[in-house]
C-alpha cells in the first residue's frame, strides 16, 4: 500500500471507524423532526386534503414546489458530477462524491411529495397498469424511473474501488458486519490493469448518460407546465429556464454540504478555498443566465399584455413582491455580487451567498406555482374566499422539514459507510498531478 494511500485513509476515514456524540444528537434532532411530519402524514390520510391549504383553485401547493425544487437538486447533482469526471477537471476529486450523493438522495426523497400530493393513493399503481402515454404525467414517471436507475448504477460504480480499498485495510477499526459489506460491493475488485480499464469505461459511459438523462428528465418536468394552458405556464423557454433552474440550486446545495463536511470532519486540507472560490464561479455564471431567463421570462408575459398575464404579472408586484424581490432580485445578484469581488471570495461569503440562492430557489418554484393556481381562467363563482387563496399548514410545512430531516439523515448514514471524499478520486487526482508534473520538468530540462 502506497504512502499516500495510507495518509488518506487515515485522514478520510475516522467517521467510518468511531460515532460521536455530536453524531447522535444531530440525528436524534433530524429523526424528532422526521416523526412529527409522520403525524402529519397519519393525520392527512386519516382527514383528508382538508388539513392542507390545497383547495379547488389551488390543487398544487408546497408539496409540488417541493417535488420540482428535490427533482431540481437530483438532476443538478447529475450534471455537475457527470461533467467534473468526464473532463478530468483536476480540483474534481474532494468534491465530486457530494455531487453525486446529492443526485441519488434527492431522487430518493423527491417523488414522495407527489404522493403526499394525491388525494386518492389506492389509485396510483393505474399509472402502471394503464399509462397513457400522450399523458404528460407518464412522460415524467418514466423519466424519473430511468433518471433513479441510471444515477444509481453511477452512484454505485464510482464507490466499488472504496469498497475495495476498505476491504484490503486490515488497519481499519469498523464492525464485522461493515467488513462483510466492504467485501460483498466491491464485488472482487483488485485493481488489475483490466479492471481498471473496464471500470473507468463504465465511469465514462455512466457519466455521459446521465448527463444526457438529466438534461431530458428536467426539460420533460418543464413541460409539464409549458404544455399546459394555464396563466404564466404556456411557455416554450420552461424547459431550458427549469435546467439552469436546477443547476444553479445544486451548485448551491453542493458549495454548501462542502461547508458542512469540511467543518464537521476536518477536511480543511482537502477542501479548500480554491474549491470553494471555483464553485463560486460556475455559481456566478449559472446565476447570471438564471436570471437572463427569468428577464426573459417575465418580459415577454408583461409585454404581450395578455389579460390573465397582465392580472398575474400584477399579483407578482403586489400580493406575492416581497417573494418576487427575494428570488428574482437577492437570490440572483447575491452570489454575482459575492464573486465579483474579489475581496468578498472568501469562504464563508461564498456559502453565506450559496444559502440565499439555495433558498431563493425554492421561493421562485413556490411563485411559478402558486399565483398561476390562484388565477384561473375560469374563476369558481361564489366561493368562500379562504378557498379562493392558497397557504401553507403545518402538516405541509411538517411534511416539508420531514423531507429535509431525510435528506440530512440520510447522508449522515451513507457517511458512516463510506468515505465522504473519494479515496480513488483523489489518488487519480494525484497521479495525474504527478504526471503533469514530470512533462513539466521534463520540457524545462
């Protein structure tokens, strides 16, 4: 075994080895917030849509932001891991497994919020037994379908040389039953020349589907609003507005679990300011084409002065401006202003600047969705006007922070079982420096 090797594992591996207390509390917090949008789950089941905010109007609500802005996150995750490995991208290696688990977890927890969504569920497996294929809704099931096997079988690729490598290290302090499953997923690997070459093949061809898959995925969600002749929706710019959309949450989901992992595990010295001022970057330039489509967006409905945009372009301004202002306004130029200074690109500004986009994302899905819904084409007559209009109960708000708890608990797990920075990447990675430095010195001389 390779001296660097040996660092590495020393340095990347003492969570897999020991759980703090800190470890415990942190999940107990996450499981406690968990339980309670259980109980508002039990309560919805047992009561109805009634305990929601969703009505005749407003039939889509925060569960379905949800859904849009984890799916989002999921597709985001694909992109930008697909991308750092297939061009090599030398700073890739501390970084990339966060993208990744980003994409798989995301499309884990995603799709249970159009279950919470569905008023009849025992009705649900018809999607299956009798699909209508010029359905929207199949389109998206089965992109989602593909999109979950493809990340996957990726996910799980990139981690059989860990597994193996956890195998092999007889120093390594875990349970017996942690051992077991080391050697069950590395499934033989042993890192023989053959190997290697078949699996960086599947690397790259994994890479570049879901890459494509993403694309495809994300625009078909799109379409589901763009095909539908709803005020605001009926837009051929959806597709390419929710892709970028979706990198630029998951540019900032990412720069900011870089944050949490490099404090809460030491990862100081792999994780750097250089990664974090990198990530600003693509942060900076997604921003600015997010809100070029956004502009773009808005224009056209305002300037076309259509009556249902023109009524909805108004409620923007007025009823919903303080949401408008945050996400089309902070959340924007937040991130272009941090990078833009050089003086500003420091760490914590670069996830101070991540945060806000990250959460004015999420209010820009929760303005596409909601004021459209509350203007109808066909307003219902004579209906109370608590109907009429749309907010959020806590049993949404609970199944939200249940969402998230998840998501939290489950890269707490995965952490446990793995190393959160890849050992093969950064092995690669230093191979490759390695070699670049030998030409380097070679064409000096």
């Amino acid at each position: 075994m390779s001296t660097y090797r040996e660092s590495l594992i020393k340095d990347l591996t003492p969570e897999i080895e020991k759980t703090g207390r800190s470890w415990y509390v942190i999940f107990g917090v996450f499981l406690a917030v968990y339980i309670v949008g259980l109980i508002g789950l039990v309560m919805q089941i047992d009561k109805g849509h009634i305990v929601t905010g969703m009505r005749d109007n407003v039939v889509w609500g925060v569960y379905i932001v949800n859904f849009i802005f984890f799916m989002g996150l999921s597709y985001a995750g694909a992109l930008v891991s697909g991308t750092l490995h297939l061009f090599k991208t030398p700073w890739r290696a501390p970084i990339i497994r966060l993208a990744e688990l980003i994409t798989v977890i995301s499309l884990a927890i995603g799709p249970f919020f159009i279950f919470f969504c569905i008023g009849r569920l025992d009705r649900l497996p018809y999607l299956f037994a009798f699909p209508r294929i010029q359905s929207p809704i199949i389109w998206d099931v089965i992109a989602i379908l593909t999109d979950i096997f493809g990340c996957i079988i990726f996910l799980y690729i990139s981690f059989i040389e860990d597994f193996a490598i956890l195998r092999d290290n007889e120093n390594l302090n875990v349970a017996p039953w942690k051992k077991k499953m080391f050697r069950i997923l590395s499934m033989g690997y042993t890192a023989t020349p053959k190997q290697k070459k078949i699996l960086g093949f599947a690397r790259n061809v994994m890479a570049a589907i879901i890459i494509a898959i993403a694309i495809i995925v994300y625009s078909v969600l799109a379409w589901i609003f763009g095909v539908t002749l709803q005020p605001g929706w009926h837009s051929t710019i959806f597709g390419p507005y929710f892709v970028i959309a979706a990198i630029f949450s998951g540019v900032s989901l990412l720069i900011i679990l870089m944050a949490i992992f490099r404090k809460i595990y030491n990862l100081e010295k792999f994780i750097t300011r250089k990664h974090f001022v990198n990530m600003g970057v693509v942060l900076f330039v997604i921003a600015a084409f997010f809100g070029y489509f956004t502009f773009s967006d808005y224009l056209t409905k305002w300037y076309g002065s259509v009556k249902m945009d023109k009524i909805l372009i108004d409620k923007l301004f007025t009823e919903f401006r303080f949401y408008f202002i945050f996400a089309n306004y902070i959340g924007i130029l937040t991130p272009i202003f941090v990078i833009a200074i050089p003086k500003l690109r420091t760490i914590r500004n670069i996830t101070g600047a991540a945060v806000i986009a990250l959460v004015a994302l999420w209010v820009n899905r929760y303005i596409i969705i909601v004021p459209t819904l509350e203007t109808p084409f066909l307003p219902i007559q004579d209906t109370r006007t608590d109907w009429l209009f749309y907010s959020p109960t806590w049993v949404e708000w609970s199944l939200t922070a249940a969402g998230i708890a998840v998501f939290g608990m489950l890269f707490m797990i995965i952490s446990k079982m793995a190393p959160i920075i890849a050992i093969s990447e950064m092995e690669e990675a230093a191979e490759a420096e390695s070699i670049e430095k030998n030409k380097q010195a070679a064409k000096e001389g």
